[in-house]
C-alpha cells in the first residue's frame, strides 16, 4: 500500500482563472479517493489543439484506490480519457454507439459522480473544478471515477476509406487513421507549409495549401481526384474547413468526418444539393470506439510495432512551462508537446 494512501495529499496544479490567460502554478490539497474512485499520480500529460478548450490527460498511476474498487490496484499504469463504458446503458448495449449515458462529457457538473463533491481544496478551501472533460485538469495528482479509466486515444480507423482518403488534417492525426485504414491515396490540406514535411512520415501522398490557388480548395480537391475523395477528415474544428471538408467527398459514396470541435455558434452553411446527391456529413465522438471495450485493440496495435506513437511528439516541457505548450501549438510547430509533470526529473515508472 502506497504511504500516501487514505491521506491529503498537496501537489501543484496549472489553474486558468479566467479565460484566454496564462495557466497559473498553483498549489492545490487532492482528498483520499472515496468508493468507487482512485487517485492517480500524474506522470505526462500532452496537448491537442481541442485544449484550447480542455486538456487532455496522458499517462497517470494509480496510487490508491477507494471501496469498491476491484479491477484496478495501487501501481497500475493508466491512460485515462474523456469517456467512459457503463456497459449497462442503452448506449453500452447497442452495437453501433459509444454515447455512455452515465459518463459521457458534462461540463456542468465540476464533481465527483458518485458523491457530487470536489475533491480538491486551495489553502483548505472547497475548489470546484468545472473542467470540460473528466481527465482534463493538469495536476501532479488527480480522483477519477473507476468507471471512467481508459486507455488510449484512437485514430478514426473505423470511418477512413480503404481505398481513398482525404486528410484536411491537424497534421498526421487523420493522416495515420487513413494509412492504417488502407488509403492508398492520403491528400493533407493544410495552411501551414512546415507541416507538410512532417506529414510524410504518417503516409501523406500529396498536399494542397489553400494559400497556393485563387479557386476554393473543395473545388481544387475535387479536380485533382476526379470527381472528388471516398472519405475526408476535418481535424481543425474552424467552420469553413469543416465545409470544404464536406463539398469535395464524391457524389454517392462520399463521407466527411468531422472531428474538431467548432465554436457553439457556428452554421454550416452548403448548398442542399450536396444532400440531395448523397453526400454524408458526419460527427465522430471519440472516433466511435468504446473505453474498455475497443481501446485494448489500440494499445496492442501499437505494442505490436502496428501504430508508431513516437513519432507524434515533436516537442517537450517541465510542468513550470505548460504555458509554453500552449504557444507551441497555437504557433503550428510541431505536432505533440509532452509536459513533464516531474518539474524536469525522470521519473521512475
């Protein structure tokens, strides 16, 4: 049993306090984990461009568990995400959702499920953290809901094409869905001519810049494909990617997948005979894969040399510089930005 177990433990935490200000370093007390909740040592945490709203949590430990909790002990590694698997819903039941009714996202609810309580304090004072998504805070030690532990982020492998895909792409993340999917022919569009290097190493067959033509890019696409892509991935969430995402998958057969997150108020705006035509426009959640029932099959993909990770981080800070991963991706350099949450030590793991 971990010495810390059934104690408060105080660690340092990145707070934002108001929105589109610095993170602030800030110590924060994490209570003992209570039933059917543990509470992780955070070894890295990493960034997307999503984390303009949220973060995102990589790899954590367990330090102790609370009651109830049987399939995980103190010591296990863990790669939480933003959802879970109830596998008891309707949701969990059925065989083509992932929409967990009890842990899908809420971002009103700032508590611990099971109690609706905060387990955090700032100098001995009740802190709730009213986070986007359930893994999304950036601590040194975090409770998560037992139900809510995952592993690993997937790539959108169900929904790419096996034969033609288009990746209008935060670069490679789309790009790597669509080679394992089997695209033979991957196209990234991009603004940011330094990313198109860094694309060949995820199977990037071609580029267009938007940038390099006086016409709009769907229609650029469309010509150079000869009529249009099978499928095509927007990553951006920015609105008018998303419809030049949509206007150059082929009349028929062809589907735009949209990942990025766009603004609330947002309209997409098309023209109907794009429906009428059989074009399909659709959202993805978690590229459809279930917590703990398809995640295991990501892992063993990329222990079995199948899915190269290493190759997505390009850039590395301290926890005291977790600002510094923010400016980096908002730059456009690079791709992933690992945060080291051991102030610049190596940790043991």
């Amino acid at each position: 049993m971990s010495s810390t177990a059934g104690l408060v433990i105080r660690c340092k935490a990145a707070i934002a306090w108001e929105a589109g200000k610095p993170l602030s370093i800030e110590e924060v007390e994490v209570a003992p984990p209570q039933a059917m909740e543990v509470r992780l040592k955070i070894l890295y945490t990493s960034l997307c461009h999503t984390d303009i709203y949220f973060w995102e949590a990589k790899i954590r430990i367990v330090e102790s568990v609370g009651e109830g909790v049987t399939e995980l002990i103190a010591g296990d590694h863990v790669l939480p995400i933003f959802t879970g698997e109830c596998k008891e819903c309707v949701h969990c039941k059925s065989e083509v959702s992932n929409l967990c009714e009890l842990l899908r996202i809420n971002t009103d609810r700032g508590v611990m499920i099971h109690d609706g309580k905060s387990r955090f304090t700032i100098k001995g004072q009740p802190f709730t953290i009213f986070w986007e998504l359930p893994p999304s805070v950036s601590t040194q030690w975090f409770i998560l809901a037992v139900l809510l532990r995952s592993i690993l982020s997937p790539l959108l492998t169900k929904l790419a094409s096996s034969v033609v895909a288009s990746a209008l792409f935060s670069v490679g993340l789309a790009a790597e869905g669509a080679r394992l999917s089997g695209a033979s022919r991957i196209i990234g569009v991009d603004l940011n001519p330094r990313k198109f290097e860094l694309a060949k190493n995820f199977g990037v067959t071609e580029f267009v810049n938007p940038k390099d033509y006086d016409k709009p890019v769907q229609q650029v696409v469309a010509e150079i494909t000869g009529g249009g892509v099978d499928r095509s991935i927007e990553c951006s969430g920015n609105i008018n990617s998303i419809v030049s995402a949509f206007e150059p998958v082929h009349d028929g057969w062809g589907v735009a997948v949209i990942v990025g997150i766009p603004n609330k108020d947002d309209v997409f705006k098309t023209n109907s005979v794009n429906f009428l035509c059989e074009r399909t426009l659709k959202g993805t959640f978690f590229g459809n894969y279930r917590a703990r029932s398809d995640i295991p099959n990501v892992v063993e993909k990329y222990l079995n040399k199948e899915l190269g990770l290493e190759k997505f981080i390009t850039h590395s800070v301290t926890f005291p510089e977790i600002n510094k991963a923010f400016e980096l991706m908002l730059n456009g350099e690079g791709i992933r930005c690992v945060v080291r949450m051991d102030y610049g030590g190596i940790l043991e793991e």
